[in-house]
C-alpha cells in the first residue's frame, strides 16, 4: 500500500474561516511533508515533520500552523488566509527525510 | 538559484513522437525521482534512481541517472494522449540536506 490520502478534496473559505486540512498515510513513513503547489510550478515546501517532530519551516507565515498528531496523520490547520493562498495543497510521506517520497491527491483550496 | 534544471519547460507534440525530458545539476545527488502529475491531482511517482549510470524503464518510458549523479534523463518513445501531464524531477542532495530538491517542472501536450 503506497497510498497517502488526503481529505478534503476541494475547500472553498473565506478569508475569516478556520479550517483543517488532513493527511492520512499507513505505510510505516517516519517522514511527513506540506507543499503548496501553484498552477504549472513545481511544489514549494511548506513543512517537514520527522518522528512526529517538527523538523523543517520554510518561513511559513503563521496562518497556516502544522500538527502532527501521530505518526499517520499530518494536519494544517488554516486562519485569516488570503486569496493568494488560493492553491493545491499537497501531503506526502517518505520512509525517511532523505528518501523517495509518495505524494497525496492533494486539496485545492480556494480563498475568498 | 535553481539546483536542479529541467528542460524543456513546455513540449507540445504530436501522438506517435518520441521525445526527452533533461534535469541537470552541479550537485550530486543520492537519488533522483521523476514524477507525473496531472491537473489537479498530486505527482505520482514513475521511478526512483539512485546508482550512477543506472537505466530504468517502465513500458515507453526510459529513465537514465548519469554517470557523477548530477542528472538525469526520461525518454518517451511514441508518445500517446495519455502521456500529457506536468512531469517533475526531483532529487536528494548528497550533501545530507534532508528535503526534495524540485525541478521546474515539464509541461508535455500530445495531441492526438
């Protein structure tokens, strides 16, 4: 099972909602990844987690906050976002942090 | 900077053609990905490389790690509709840093 899933497929709030996206992976992955992707480019990292660990913030502002509640789940929990946040935002997952990575289907969020 | 280039941005070809996706590098790296991705859904993973000189291949697609491990190359031979995606090079620098180094990405359209 390669499989990282991510919930939910499509978000649509406006710019003083709180909302949580989700990451699910069950394949034993020590490593877990936030990216935020824009049409036609590469993914840009946001957050790594190791071990549950916050390992690496790539100057994230704070209205996206990361948590790690076990080792499968990996949340990103969202507030007073911009309409420039607008996005597909991507969960992947890698045996360690310097290993190949599974990518999920990704969320696309849309900000108001 | 950008550590990793690929080349070309934007292919735009007909069905049947064979064609060749570059990412280049100074840098060593210990193992390099290539994804495709389709709009609106996350990269899938086509391979991993990791040996210098080392050739994979997955049906039409051929991939090559170069010899000092600071490229690589994704041949698609008669290329079909079903190709068509942004697809990404991705590489782990030898140096220990711990994250995906992306490429920006190749854009393939081929056209019935």
């Amino acid at each position: 099972d390669t499989e990282v899933t991510q919930t939910p497929k499509h978000l649509v709030m406006g710019m003083t909602n709180k909302k949580s996206l989700k990451c699910e992976q069950h394949m034993g992955h020590r490593a877990m990844y936030w990216y935020k992707q824009k049409a036609k480019k590469p993914p840009e990292l946001m957050f790594v987690y190791s071990y549950e660990k916050l390992s690496i913030n790539e100057s994230v502002p704070s209205r996206f906050s990361p948590e790690c509640p076990n080792s499968s789940l990996l949340n990103l929990h969202l507030h007073a976002l911009q309409p420039e946040d607008s996005a597909l935002y991507l969960c992947a997952s890698s045996p360690g942090t310097e290993e190949t990575q599974y990518f999920g289907p990704g969320t696309r969020l849309l900000v108001l | 900077t950008q550590l990793l280039e690929q080349s070309p941005q934007f292919l735009s070809i007909q069905e049947g053609e064979n064609l060749t996706v570059y990412c280049n590098s100074s840098s060593v790296f210990s193992s390099l990905q290539w994804y495709r991705q389709e709009p609106g859904e996350g990269p899938v993973l086509l391979v991993t490389v990791v040996t210098g000189g080392e050739v994979k291949k997955l049906k039409r697609l051929t991939f090559q790690f170069g010899d000092a491990r600071k490229d690589s190359s994704l041949h698609i031979t008669a290329a079909q509709p079903g190709d068509t995606g942004l697809y990404l090079c991705a590489g782990a620098l030898d140096s220990g840093y711990s994250t995906l180094t992306f490429g920006k990405g190749t854009m393939l359209l081929v056209s019935p």
